[in-house]
C-alpha cells in the first residue's frame, strides 16, 4: 500500500515513525502530527476514493486514541486493580451485560468495568455513594434488547413543570390498570443539558416496548396539557451512545437528583429491574403503526379500538425544512466527506428554521440523513463530538 512507503508503524504506542531513512522522530506526540501532516499531503494528490476511504480508518484511530484521557485510566487502573476492559472487548461485554452483568463504561478512558451480579449491590451500591462521586463521565451501559426501566429526558425548560409531568404519568399509569402506581415510583435526574425521568419501579422487556410505553405516555401528557409544544421538549433518547444497539445512560452519581427525599443512587439505574414489575404484565402495549401514518392501540381497561392519525410532527418539518435548504443552496459550511462539529451543525439548524427541537433530538433525527460516521475530533481549536458529512447524492430527505 502507498502508506507503506511513509510509515512503518507496528503500534502507536511503541512503533517509530520514519519520515525518511535518516530521520527518526522519538516523541510520541510528534510521531501521530507527522502521521497527520504526511496523510493531509498524500490526500491532496490522490483522488482515489478507497485510498480515502483508508486513510480516514487512520484518522479516526489517531483521533480516538488522542481523545483518551490517560490520567483518568492511571486512576481508574488503581481504583479497581486493572480489572477493566478496552473497547477491543465489547463482544465479551455484551455476553456479560446478557448473563445478568451489570457494565458501567468510562467514556474519557475508553474502559469498560463489568460487575457481576453479585457485586452489584454488594460491590456497586457502595462505590456510587463514594468513588463513582469523583468519576466522570461515567454510563451505564444498556443493550436496546435488554430488560430496562423507562427513561425520557426532557429539556431543561421544563423544570418548573417537572410536579404536573409527574401527576399525569400517575393518572396514566392507573388509567392503563397499574392502580397501585403512585409518584413515588418516579424519579427524576437533573443533567447538565437535560432532565431525566424514570419510571423507577417498573421494567420493559426491550427498546421497542421502552418506546410504545412513551408513545402512549406523550400523547395523554400532550391532550391532558393542552399543548403540542410539550411533546417537542420530551423524547425517549439517551442523549447519545457510542455503540450500535446500546442505549448509554449517566450514572447516578452524575446528576443531581431531582427530589425531596433521598434514594439509593443503586435502586435507580435503568439496568437494575431486579425489584421491578413487569409492565407486560400489567398494561396492554399493543401498539401498532401502519403504512397510513395512523396507530391503533388496545385500551386494556375496557378492551374498546382507538384509531388516531398522527400527522407529520413539527420536528420531521424542521428536519425537512433543514435538508431542502441544504440541498437547494449548497452552503459554504456544508461540505461533503469533510467533519463538522454537530454543536456547530445545530447551531447552523436553528439559525435557518428557528426550530426549538433539543440538539440532543436533532442529532438523532438527523443520523443517517446528513452523516453515518461519527468521532471526537477538534475543528477551529474546538473539541467536540463531530460528524462526517455526506456527499450531495447521498443525503436522505
């Protein structure tokens, strides 16, 4: 391969870098700068779309291994003796989570720890109330077919409406048949973009039962508030995630609960159902959507067929709206194969629509639409979550 001819590198950790045979560059940092610099200029000479193709593999393993934050894996190596798995293991992750593991991921480091179920609350409980207080960005780490407690978040805007949200979800939940439902089986999370609502004492099988609960739930708290606008600042997303099919949720002890009395930072992670009740059980989630845009959902206290239209909502116009502008004016800042900071590609949404859609609900409508590939990246000396645009003919409207 051409590169070969630049670079001999075995790892990026203990590989030399060659530039020439006479020229050997021994800092680490130095080695990756050169790496870049020589792949910029072969890239601007080579329209080849493979050799791209290969060469952005490159990149992104660069950028990823530049993202980690080696002072908090030394830490989070003496904290738990070593006893921690690398993103290479994620297959030997998943089998864990599916024999009953609880796995807790450190996003800074790039390190997973994995707690078998009895060091959940012999082990875990007590870590959350202590070292995981001084750990960040940690998540807890949830397989979309996996039994879970639902979880919305909703924009910070609402904070002062979070008592009414609370009552509605009550009435709904006893309105569907869990009767001895009551707020105590809500609890709530303060974030740093967003607030978090669990319903704490109940579980879904998966995903897709997850999102027929809330479907149902936002459409009596949008008729019983009288407004569509709150349905806008509510959803079912996890901020963000990762990992294909996994769902990544802040651990407890990096929100601030939301709450008058206090409850064991254990007994509310979404993973955790061991004391929970099954909703399958107690309420009828059949909910279907047809071709026609309408859902048919089973009332399961009088067994009677409700039918109601759902018309294009107000996010999927702005979506719309957004995407035609693009392909119709061809901004400067749209620039196909090149990476753009999603911060940056929101700001750009709002300033043309005027939508209020969260960025958290932006980046996930947006996903496959506009890009496929996402990667930490620092664009105009700034670092954040980036995306790689897509070319023109594969934008998805």
């Amino acid at each position: 391969m051409f590169i070969s001819k630049y670079i001999a590198m075995d790892n990026i950790d203990d590989g030399l870098i060659h530039l020439t045979d006479n020229n050997t560059i021994n800092s680490k940092e130095t080695r990756i700068q050169m790496i870049r610099k020589l792949m910029e200029q072969v890239l601007e000479d080579d329209n080849d779309d493979t050799f791209k193709e290969s060469f952005s593999l490159v990149t992104d393993t660069i950028d990823n291994y530049e993202s980690i934050d080696r002072e908090m894996v030394t830490r989070l190596n003496s904290i738990f003796s070593n006893d921690l798995l690398k993103r290479e293991n994620f297959d030997d992750i998943i089998k864990a989570i599916s024999s009953g593991s609880t796995v807790v991921y450190f996003k800074s480091a790039q390190l997973f720890k994995v707690y078998k179920p009895l060091d959940v609350e012999q082990l875990l409980g007590g870590q959350l109330r202590t070292i995981y207080k001084q750990l960040n960005e940690s998540f807890e780490v949830v397989p979309n077919d996996s039994k879970q407690k639902i979880v919305m978040l909703c924009d910070s805007s609402l904070e002062n409406k979070i008592e009414r949200i609370k009552k509605y979800i009550v009435n709904f939940m006893v309105k569907e048949g869990i009767i001895q439902f009551t707020d105590k089986d809500i609890v709530c999370y303060k974030g740093k973009e967003a607030l978090e609502i669990i319903i704490n004492d109940y579980y879904v099988d998966n995903q897709d039962e997850h999102d027929k609960v809330v479907q149902k739930l936002l459409k009596y708290i949008t008729k019983e508030e009288k407004s569509s606008n709150i349905e806008r600042y509510m959803g079912t997303a996890a901020t963000y995630s990762e990992f294909d099919g996994i769902k990544m949720i802040q651990m407890p002890s990096g929100k601030e609960l939301f709450a008058t009395t206090y409850i064991e930072p254990l007994l509310t992670m979404v993973s955790n159902v061991n004391k929970c009740s099954g909703f399958k059980n107690q309420m009828n989630l059949n909910v279907t959507i047809n071709n026609d845009n309408s859902v048919n959902s089973v009332n399961s206290v009088d067994n009677s067929i409700n039918t109601t239209n759902i018309t294009q909502n107000e996010d999927n116009i702005d979506i719309s709206q957004f995407i035609e502008y693009i392909l119709e004016e061809t901004p400067t800042w749209y620039t196909p194969d090149k990476w753009i900071l999603i911060s940056t590609l929101y700001d750009k949404f709002v300033e043309i629509t005027n939508s209020m859609l969260t960025r958290q609900k932006f980046s996930m409508y947006i996903n496959t639409k506009l890009f496929i590939r996402k990667a930490q990246k620092v664009i105009n000396n700034k670092k954040g979550r980036a995306v790689l645009l897509v070319k023109y003919d594969n934008i998805i409207t």
